[in-house]
C-alpha cells in the first residue's frame, strides 16, 4: 500500500512538472506611448519611463514609443486612448479640453509666472495624488505630468506692438483659454493638427500660431517662418494619460511599477526640460530665427485684458473653477516661503 501511495505521490510530482515546463508563458503586455512630438520633454519623459519600467516590471511590458504623430494627429490618439487602441498619449493639456473641460485650469493666462511654479504644482505630493485620479470618469488615468515650455507665438512677419496682431490668424490649441485672448488682442484663432500647420503656414492658410519653442526648433519652423514674439502669459504643462480599462487589467505589481515610473520620469526629465528651452532658444537665433518681445506697458495691458478674459471664460464652469483654485492654494503656498 506504501508503494502504491509512493508511486502515485512520484507520477503526480512528474506531471505536474511537465505541465508546468509545458505550460505557456505569461503574455508580455504591450504598452503603446504616442505624442504628437519629437526631440522634446514629452519626448524625454517617454524615453525615461520606458527605462524606468524595464527596470521596475522587467519583460511583463513591452514598452513602445511613437513619437511625431505616427499613430495619427492628435484628435486620432485622443480617441485612441480614450477607445483602448492605444495605451497612453502624452499631450499638452491643452489639446485634450474637449474630453474634460477641467484640464482648462492648467490654461488660464498669468497662472504660472516660471517653470519652477509648474514644478511647485504638478510634483507637490498632495495634488500630484489628486491629478492622478482626476479623470477616471472618462476612463484615463493620469501617469505623467510635465513641464513643457512657455507659450510663444510664431508668425512669418515681425510683431513688435499689439497692434501687429490685429486680424492675424493664429493656429491655437482647442483650449478656449487659448482662443479667447487671442480673440481679445484681435487675432483669429484657428485650431489645427500640429501635422497641419506647415502646409497652412506656407499657402497662407495662417498667418502663425502658438507653441513652445523645442517645438518650433524640432519641426524646423524656421524654413516657413521666422518671427517668435514672447508673449509671456502661459506655461505649457504636459501629461501622460493611460487608458484605464487598460492598466487595470495589468497585476498589482505591474500598476505600481507603471505609477511608479511615471513619477520617476517626471521628475527626471523637469531639469531637461528648463534646460532644452534654453536650447531651443538658441537653436532658433543660430538658424536665423528672431525673438521679439512686446513693449513693458503693452505687455501689462495685454496681461491685464488676458486675466479679465481667462476669468470670464471659466466663471460658469464650477469644476473648472474648481481645480483653477486648488492650483492657486499650492502656488501662494510656494510662494510665501
């Protein structure tokens, strides 16, 4: 009887190894990074995270990284991330105000004075936490937040004075926080695909637009247009967003290693990113590039005529009012010290 049992016990240990060695592995998960940039901090911060998370999680993700709008324009992986079909897309808030109009906090002209405002904002623990979450309602979770650049505006002829702008049409982002001032000082906003803007640029479909100067020196905008007026009243703040059915399906230890690397890679990349406007900067006068800066009084009336015009753009808006005021306690927190 104590043979048999032994012999039983010895053929359930060899089976059980055999179905273990003949078993398939775990499938490697994929996990697709779109933007609609190259060469810049959202760049960089995809790069970072993809090392953070072979790091992290090992070969349970495969991380993937297509940059300049190779999955298709942004309103494409927009939908792409709120559909499933690709898995996260880094993106300037401003370009995504129509899936939740609360990322238009990040937009109202005058918040952030400098870069180390963003910085005081998107890594504060308290309301990096809340970011986070924020928009699981429309199925996205936050993985990245960014310091982008400051907002300028390139145009083909110089402009010097306000008045240069009167009946300009200016390709914004879809932000009305964007659209409206330009509307104030007398601009034409016209909302396009950056894919769309050299061609428009060119047969004279716009007159400029607005972004971030790595962008402009990344896409050589210096071949179409020349002219950049520091117009100094927004700071571009960038962010990854997940798509969330999608990372809940991953393990526990895989989430965090994703919460975890994105963190990681923001913070790493913050310094790059000051320091790669600094580069572009110089990148844009060395190609021939010019930087025009709006006379001090026109710059306070223009600044003064954008706050009166953010402020009435969100008043109705109680969310948005909302997350515009919790950005405002972190600031005048970080600015008392």
């Amino acid at each position: 009887m104590n043979f048999v049992r032994s012999f039983i016990g010895r053929k359930l240990l060899v089976a059980a190894a055999t179905a273990m060695l003949c078993a398939p592995a775990l499938a490697q998960s994929t996990m697709k990074l779109s933007s609609a940039t190259i060469n810049d901090v959202q760049h960089e911060w995809q790069k970072v995270f993809a090392e953070e998370m072979s790091n992290r999680a090992g070969d349970a993700v495969k991380v993937e990284i297509y940059p300049a709008s190779q999955l298709g324009a942004i309103p494409r992986m927009t939908e792409g991330v709120l559909l499933g079909t690709i898995e996260a897309f880094t993106t300037p808030t401003s370009f995504v105000t129509g899936v939740d109009p609360r990322f238009q906090a990040f937009d109202v002209p005058g918040l952030f004075h400098d870069a180390d405002e963003v910085r005081a904002v998107i890594h504060n623990p308290e309301f990096r936490d809340h970011l986070e979450t924020l928009f699981l309602d429309k199925g996205v979770r936050i993985i990245g937040a960014i310091y982008n650049s400051p907002m300028l505006m390139l145009t083909s002829e110089p402009v010097t004075e306000l008045a240069g702008v009167d009946g300009l049409k200016i390709r914004t982002f879809a932000s009305p926080l964007q659209q409206e001032p330009m509307k104030a000082i007398g601009a034409i906003p016209t909302p396009l695909a950056l894919s769309e803007v050299v061609p428009q640029l060119q047969s004279g479909g716009i007159d400029g637009l607005l972004a971030g100067m790595p962008i402009l020196t990344a896409f050589k905008f210096y071949d179409t247009a020349q002219h950049v007026t520091d117009l100094n009243f927004s700071h571009l703040v960038s962010i990854t967003l997940v798509n969330e059915a999608w990372f809940q399906s991953q393990t526990p230890e895989v989430r965090e290693a994703i919460r975890a690397a994105g963190r990681a890679a923001e913070e790493a990349v913050f310094d790059w990113g000051v320091a790669n406007v600094e580069r572009a900067n110089k990148a844009w006068i060395d190609a021939g590039g010019k930087i025009h800066n709006l006379p001090d009084a026109e710059q306070s009336s223009m600044m003064d005529t954008f706050a009166d015009v953010g402020a009435k753009t969100i008043a109705d808006q109680a969310d948005v009012v909302a997350e515009y005021d919790r950005i405002v306690g972190v600031l005048d927190a970080h600015r008392s010290k």
